[in-house]
C-alpha cells in the first residue's frame, strides 16, 4: 500500500513542514520505499517532481524539504509497490490537461481485476491500477461535458456531483483512497484511511510524529489564513484530525472542508 | 527569444555537463532569465521540471547541475518573453500524453497571429504561442492516426512524414525553432538557429563556451556510445558544431542524426 497527502489553501502555503514528516515514512519511519511524488500548483502550471528512489534518500525530496515552494493546492505520494513495477512511470502522483487545466491525481490502494474500457484520450502511460483509474475517471469527465469550451468549464459543483458517483464505481472494485486536483478545489475519496485537519485563526504549534520538528504557525500565517491537510495518517500528535468514513466523498475548497452534496443515483 | 537544447542517445547519459553551460545563459552571460525547464525521458516515464526564476539561480537547475539523470531523450529551455507573461505555465518544455506515451516539446521563436482552431482535446494551459503550436501539433497527429490502440502506435518514420508537414506550415507564421520529442526519436525543426553535434567514439575533451569547464568524454563513456546534443548557439568551442539550414527538419535516433525523407505534398 502506499500513503498520500494533500494539501488545500486559501493562499499560497508552502508544505515543507507536512512534507518532512510525510517523506520520513518513505524508507525511515514506515516502508513506503518503492518511489514517491509531488505536485504543486503555482497559478495554472504545475511543478511535478517524481523519484524511483525512496522519498528519505532522494536528491529531488531533499530539495522540496529546503525549497519553499507556495501553493494552493499540493498533492503527494510515498509508494509501496503493489501493481506495477518499480519505474519512473509507475510514481504517482500523475497528470494529465484536459479543458486547458492541468489535472493532478493520486491513490492508495489496490484495485482488483479493474480494466476499464478506455477507448477515449487518456491511456496510461505505466502499468498501475492508479493510473487506469486516473485515465478512466478523466475520460468519464470529458464524456460528462463533453462540448466545454475552454472559457466554459464545469464548475466546481458541477465535477463534484460527476466524480462523486464515479470514485463510488471505482471503489467497487477495491481499495480507492484518491486525491484529485485542478488547481481550483481538491476531490477527496476514502474507502479505508484518510484524515484531515483544518488549521486556521488562532493558529498553534505543531510538533511532528515522524521527525524532531515543531513548527508555530501563529509565526508564519495571517490572521485571515485557511490550510487543510489531508494524510493516510496523522501528521501531528497534538492537532484535531478527524477521520474520513469509509465510502466518504469531500472536496476542499479555499482551505475549508466542504460537504459533498448528495448525488441522485 | 529563448534558447534550446535537446540531446539524443542509444545509451542513457546525464546532461550535466551541457547543462551547466546552457544554464549560464539562463540570466549571466546571457539574457534568456524569463524562467527556464528541462524534461528526461526515463523509460516511458518523464521527469519534468520547470520554473519561472532565471536558470543562473534556480534552486532546482543548481540540483540539475549536480544530480546526474540519466536519459536517453532530454529537451531543455530558456525563456526570455515575447508573447504571455512570466508564470510557472509559460514555461517550456510543456508535455502531453497520447497514445500511453508522453510527448514533451520546447519552441524558440515567435509566431504572429497564429490561432489554430483547437477543437480536439489538446488545449493550452499557459497564454503562449509556443504552447498553442503545441497543442496543434498534438490535436493534428492524433488525427492523422485516430484508430491506434496502445499497442499500434505509429511508428518513427509515420510520426516524421506528418510532422514534416505540420512543422513546415506552422514555420509559415514565424519564426518555429523546436524540438519535439515522444521518448523513441528528437524531432526537429529549424526556422533560423540551430546547431547540432553528434559525440562518438572516439570520444575528446570538450570545452564549454560560457564556463570554466571541460570534460573528457572518453572517461565517462564506453565505445558503443552515441550521444548528439541539439542547441540554439554551441556550447563547447572545440567540437565539430553543425549548424542546420533554414526550414529543415530532422530526426534524431539512438544518438544519431537522421535525414528527414522527403514528404510528398
């Protein structure tokens, strides 16, 4: 199985706090060795960083562990290999552009005997089950507004209420535990472990559980500042995680945990 | 303008030493400081970075200049503005998948009033005219072979005799220096600049032009290697540069420089 974390913001936010203690599971602390990734969005473009090798050792996670990079909206990955080999192709997260936005997209879990027909644009590139699913669900998109200019993309609300149906049929096959992002709203779906935290005005001190690190945010944030955190496990041991239910559909939007609607069946 | 580079090999090989003097004139004994990128095919997979501050003192080119990535197929960039501001999604080389592979593309030049209609599913994330061409090329291979499964791509000499065609009549709105590249072949373009080497055995001590540095290839290399580096201006002063012709497209293979067939009109 493999570990995720996302992050969601209402201003530009760097992760290198998250980001230590997550990377420490890769190799150190836990045994997610088999590669690991990172997605940022930074306005529309996305700086995409993925290692075969593991995240405590590598050069690149060394760098994002210096490099403060700003974002609204991060997505990443530690892996432990289940299907597919060990190869650059195989590292989540992925991306792909469709409506002109870049899509970013990762997933813990294992998906059994899932092959979608996929007969529209998007066919992977690798040999996982996360990047079938990925393909799949983007296909699915495109088929769901299908005649979408570039200046008419579905709204927020409108891919919600597709997704949220779709990640449910995904999941029937397995375990699906995704982050999705286009840079606007972060789509989460958990079927086994996912938690998240809100942090925001009072802001605390943090203190890691993988790694020697603590951090006071009150010194680092604005009073107006909105960050959500999203992890297979816990970052923090002295911060409110709540647990995602089994089957739960959310999306985050501005650094605030939003309800999914219900969709009709 | 900008400045490219691109290298082809038959055995994967790093880039540093090309880089670092590609990267000098990213802002010091150049002007091209708009932001820069790089991609390295790694298997099927592509490592992709990109940023919008000046390559000299970019955290992440400093890492490139010293973390040997070993590719077989790498396009790189330098960017000074002429059309779209400088963000993270202007940044060249932009990538796209189709047909399970990545394609990535690099352009140095300018077209005027150059607006494909762009109805496929290929659409610019960023405001350049560099990623339009892009997307125009993407949109007019796919329809030039639609019906291709993952595992009936198009060959290398198909993919050229269509890019051929497509390059010239993008070439007719400006200047098209570009190199394109789908991890099998480098396909080039040249409007008015570019140069090319091909290294082989046997192999000689090389001199970069824009840095106090020089390397022994015959050191780092075995006798069956090739490798050929593609650029706007050489970078080394005591190699055998060959400087392509206004409106020629070529090929690189495994290291080697290919003549384009002609293509019927």
């Amino acid at each position: 199985m493999c570990q995720l974390l996302g992050m969601n913001c209402n201003t530009p936010t760097d992760i290198v706090f998250s980001f230590t203690g997550f990377a420490t599971r890769g190799g150190q602390t836990d045994e997610h060795k088999d590669g690991w990734g990172i997605a940022f969005f930074e306005g529309k473009g996305v700086r995409h960083f993925v290692d075969h090798q593991p995240a405590v050792s590598s050069p690149i996670a060394q760098l994002i562990k210096q490099y403060p990079i700003k974002s609204k909206n991060v997505i990443a990955h530690i892996r432990k290999a289940t299907q597919g080999e060990v190869m650059l192709e195989n590292c989540h997260p992925f991306v792909r552009e469709y409506w002109g936005q870049q899509w970013v997209f990762a997933h813990n879990g294992d998906l059994k005997e899932f092959y979608p027909t996929l007969d529209g644009h998007f066919h992977p590139v690798g040999t996982t089950d996360s990047e079938r699913a990925f393909c799949f669900l983007m296909q699915e998109l495109a088929r769901a507004f299908p005649h979408q200019a570039k200046d008419e993309q579905p709204s927020v609300e409108q891919l919600q209420a597709v997704l949220q149906g779709l990640t449910r049929q995904i999941a029937s096959f397995g375990t699906f535990n995704m982050l999705l992002s286009n840079g606007q709203a972060l789509f989460v779906h958990c079927s086994t472990r996912l938690h998240y935290v809100e942090r925001r005005f009072p802001f605390t001190t943090a203190t890691l559980s993988d790694d020697d690190l603590a951090v006071d945010f009150a010194q680092v944030t604005t009073p107006q500042d909105k960050v959500a955190v999203i992890v297979t496990e816990p970052l923090t041991n002295n911060e409110n995680w709540h647990a995602f239910a089994p089957g739960e559909f959310r999306l985050f939007v501005e650094g605030s945990a939003m309800k999914a609607t219900e969709v009709k069946p």
